[in-house]
C-alpha cells in the first residue's frame, strides 16, 4: 500500500486541519512523505484558496525540519490553470483546471452541485456534453499553463455523474473530448493523478479518472500517482487500496513521486 500522499489541504486553504494535525495523521498511518498542496489563490473565488502563501510556506518548511528523520514534508500547491500568479518558491506543482471558460467568465466545475447546474442550464442550453467539451478544450493546456508535475483529477467535471445520472460518459462526444484533452496532454510526459478525494468526500464511489480513461492513459504509456485529494486528517489515504486495485486492473503504473519527481536535480533547489 503506498505510504505517501502529495495532494493535501489544510487551514492555509479550505481543509478543515491544521498542517500540524496532518503531519500527525500522515505519521501515525506510518506514512514516509507527505505533500501539501494549498490551492493558488483565484480572484474570482478567493474562499477556498491561499491568501498568504508565504506564510503557508514558512509553517510548512518549519514542520519540514521539525519532522525530519520521521516523515519528509514536502511544500507543493494547487496550481490552477487560471490562476495569475506564478508558482514560484514549491517543491512540485499539481496543476488542476477547476473552471470551464466562456465568454471569458469562468464558471466552476467544482462547486455546489445546483451551482454546476444553473451553469449548465444557463451558459449550455442544459448540454451537459457541450460543458464538459468546454471543460477538456480548456484541460488540454494545463501542463504548459502551470508547469505541473502532476495532473490534477483530469475528469473532475464527472464530479456529479456518480452512475451517469447527468450525461452518458460512453457518448461518442464525451470520448472523443477526454481523448482529445489526454493526447495533448500525454506529449508532456506528466503523471495523471489517480484521486480518491470525492471518495472521502462523498460525492463519488470510484477514483478520478474514470478506469475507461485510465486505460486509454496506459495503453499510450502514462505514469500515474496515488492521491487523496485529502481536505482534514481521516481522509489522508481514504480510497488507497481499491485505487490500487483499479490502477492494477487498468494497467497503468503508479510512480514513486518523491523519487522519480522530487528527487530530480532541478527539484532540489527549494527543498529544505
Ligand atoms: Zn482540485
Ligand atoms: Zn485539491
């Protein structure tokens, strides 16, 4: 079982713990290394994000060196595909797209369930498939965009779609807007996240992405990492076994993140 998650919130963005409480957590669940992963700050949608990153970062090298020996800590952050502010100063980069674009507004995916709604209905005349090809046409720059290491819950817009309930994710029309989305994608040679968040959180039964992409992921050679998306101290590997199981089955492998990543050269210079 992997010992080891880098997508982690805490206080310093919308999860419910303090890094401290975390770290603890991570370390009574004998895990090796943990991440953290404050959401960049958005404008548009300050609530759930970092207001002051550097203090963010201060605690989190703080813990680094008070746990070092124990468990490694590393400092990463959320890196939005819209966000304006350069990621500077992390140990690694997850870049995640939480919005679709249109009309130059943005709308988010990955808010209230009647929210996602009212977008649909009133920015997509209620084609769900229309939002979700504007969603993946916006998901094929986020590497380029946010310099990630990983990328983030690549099917976050099926966050509502436990069973099909909104759209048919076997639509020619839904394929062929994640295909096109992981073929650009893919050319970056960057680590898909496997994501068990809105497992713990309640929203979904199985891991972001779906086991259908997963496959398409591994039959063109990608990489994937474990990780729980996890937003307080009981969610901090919630989902591992069956992920495991699901990457398995799918056949894609799961990198170690902290040596294949993290342990590059050009990594190091951040780290404490
Ligand atoms: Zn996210
Ligand atoms: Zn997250």
């Amino acid at each position: 079982m992997v010992k080891s998650n880098f997508h982690t919130h805490s206080t310093w963005c919308d999860g419910r713990d303090s890094p401290r409480r975390m770290v603890e957590a991570a370390v009574k669940r004998g895990f090796t290394a943990l991440g953290f992963s404050g959401h960049s700050y958005m404008e548009c949608e300050p609530g759930y994000c970092m207001s002051d990153p550097d203090g963010y970062k201060a605690q989190i090298r703080e813990l680094a060196a008070e746990y070092r020996g124990i468990i490694n800590i590393y400092c990463g952050v959320e890196q939005d595909m819209y966000c304006v502010h350069p990621p500077v100063g992390y140990d690694y980069v997850i870049g995640s797209l939480h919005y679709v674009c249109k009309d130059n507004r943005l709308y988010s995916v990955d808010c209230d369930r009647d929210e996602v709604c009212r977008t649909v209905r009133e920015e997509f005349g209620s084609d769900w498939l229309s939002f979700c090809e504007a969603y993946y046409e916006g998901l094929k720059h986020v590497v380029q965009r946010t310099g990630a290491d990983i990328i983030g819950h690549f099917d976050l817009v099926t966050k509502y779609n436990e069973g099909g309930r909104l759209f048919d994710e076997h639509d020619p029309r839904y394929v062929a807007a994640w295909r096109s989305a992981a073929d650009a994608l893919l050319k970056a040679g960057v680590p898909f996240e496997i994501n068990t968040g809105a497992i713990s959180r309640g929203y979904r039964t199985s891991p972001y992405p779906s086991e259908d992409i997963l496959r398409y992921l591994a039959a063109h050679g990608a990489k994937a990492v474990l990780s729980s998306d996890s937003h307080d101290s009981s969610s901090l590997d919630t989902g591992f076994g069956e992920a495991e199981d699901l990457a398995l089955r799918a056949g894609i492998p799961l990198v170690d993140f902290e040596q294949t990543i993290l342990g590059r050269t050009d990594k190091r210079i951040n780290r404490v």
